[in-house]
C-alpha cells in the first residue's frame, strides 16, 4: 500500500469522540467486516434482531438499505415493496411508516425505520463501529424526492455523520449527497449492470467515473473483481469493497487481493477467517 493511499485511510477511519459509536479505527492493512443488512445469515435481515446481533458480535461496521414512507419516514427494507397483510405487494413509496412497521415478518418482527436503527446504536453500542446507509431507488427505479435531504438529517441528528458511509447504485444520488455535505464520505456500488454498460475491462472509464463523484470507496460485486482493478483504484486512494462475500475460500480470496473491506451475511465467519 502506497504512502498517500494510507494517508487517505487514516483520514477516513479518524476516530471520535469515545462518548459514542466512533469512525472505526482501520491500521495499515487491516480489513474491515461489514455486516449485509445486519448479518443476514445470522439473523433475518435488516431488523432490528439483526442489527442488534451484529453489535454483539462487535462487528465492524452494519450495511442497511433505505426507501423512503408515503409520509417521508426512511425505512429500513431492502425491496421497494412490502407484502400486505392480504399477501399483496405495495410500493413502500405508497404507504405510512406506521402501516410498514405494524406488518409482521419472519418469527414475530417487524420493518425498522432508520430512526430505530439509530437509536438502537445510539444505546447499546460501546465500541467503534462504522454504519453503511445504502440510498436505494422505488419500484419504478425513480428516486425518492429528497431522500437525500432526510438521510443526511437524520445521521446528523444522531452525531453519526462522521462515522457514517453513504452507498448507491445511483449515481445522481450519490452526487446530490455530496453536493449537500462535501465532507460525507460516499461509496459507488458497481454491478453487472454498470460493468456491461461502461464494459468489463475498461478501468480507465471506471475510475474516471469514480473521480467524479468524488466517492470515498467503491463497493464491487464478487464476481466481477479483479486485483487489476484494486490496483487501478487504490493507485487513485479510492478505497475498495466486495460483495457478498459469504464463503471461507472467497474471504481468503479477497483478503489476499488486498480489498479494504468485505460485505458479508456472515460476518462471525469472516471474524474467524481473518484472526
């Protein structure tokens, strides 16, 4: 690892004060364990149980996704859609918080709202842990209108800017967000989507695109990364995740590609592989 890539992780992982959850305190070439929608192989995903197991694992850092309520609550959902209670599926963007958190999933739980999120972390955690707020898109692949505007209000409600990484698919939404804090530290998803578009093997677009939006970090899906493209992006201080990442041989794999972190639904896994 270069002398300025190690300067930027420093700055990125620059801890806060001890009084609450802190930025987590990556040396050197240390990786990061980030916990997919709370662990989702541990617990149902992106609940409440969920997030709470992955703190008492002392996990590194939590991934969540967020739409946003007919009432402009964010929630905490990985699909645009909820079910029912008559087996129906409607648009999250179509109904109020209260209605999605009443609807009953898995043994007995229910769907988040960032705030609850936020205030689960707020009291039970005591250790230096990093929060990943993927900004996701409705059932029409449309942003949600100021979504942007709320999640950043919210984390700053809670002191957790800092601490805090926003992630998209979108790459107007990851714009917006820098446009509205230029100091929050962003990350730009890549999929198969994004890599037939711009193609494959084209690194120069990649990180032209990448400098552009000023991000942080890129998250990459598993199949589709190489140690060409770390090499490029580190060479660029950007910062490089994969996922999902949730075998003993692919952990070992992307450890020795020299990743920066790695997106899991096993995280206790993870934990065991890199001790």
């Amino acid at each position: 690892m270069k002398l300025s890539q190690r300067l930027i992780i420093t700055v990125f992982i620059t801890i806060l004060s001890f009084t609450s959850c802190q930025l987590l305190p990556i040396v050197n070439d240390s990786i990061m364990v980030v916990a997919h929608r709370g662990g989702a192989a541990l617990e149902l995903e992106n609940t409440i149980e969920a997030f709470r197991n992955a703190i008492m694992h002392r996990v590194d850092a939590i991934e969540l996704d967020v739409h946003l309520s007919n009432d402009g609550i964010l929630i905490v959902h990985h699909d645009p859609v909820v079910v029912d209670t008559d087996g129906k599926k409607i648009a999250i963007r179509e109904l109020d918080a209260a209605y999605v958190s009443s609807l009953i999933i898995g043994d007995n739980q229910h769907i988040p709202t960032l705030r609850e999120v936020l205030t689960l972390i707020k009291e039970t955690c005591n250790y230096p842990l990093t929060l990943f707020v993927e900004i996701k898109v409705d059932e029409n692949k449309q942003r949600y209108p100021l979504i942007e505007e709320k999640v950043l209000a919210l984390l700053d409600e809670f002191s957790m800017i800092k601490n805090s990484l926003v992630l998209s698919f979108d790459f107007p939404t990851l714009t917006t967000i820098k446009s509205l804090d230029s100091e929050i530290h962003t990350s730009a998803l890549i999929s198969k989507t994004y890599l037939k578009k711009v193609g494959v093997n084209d690194v120069g677009e990649i990180i032209e695109d990448l400098l552009t939006l000023k991000v942080s970090s890129v998250g990459i899906k598993d199949a589709y990364i190489s140690s060409t493209l770390i090499e490029a992006l580190h060479g660029e201080d950007i910062l490089v995740g994969v996922w999902t990442v949730n075998t003993e041989r692919q952990m070992k794999k992307f450890i020795n590609l020299n990743v920066n972190f790695i997106t899991t639904d096993d995280p206790v896994l993870l934990m065991r592989v890199l001790r």
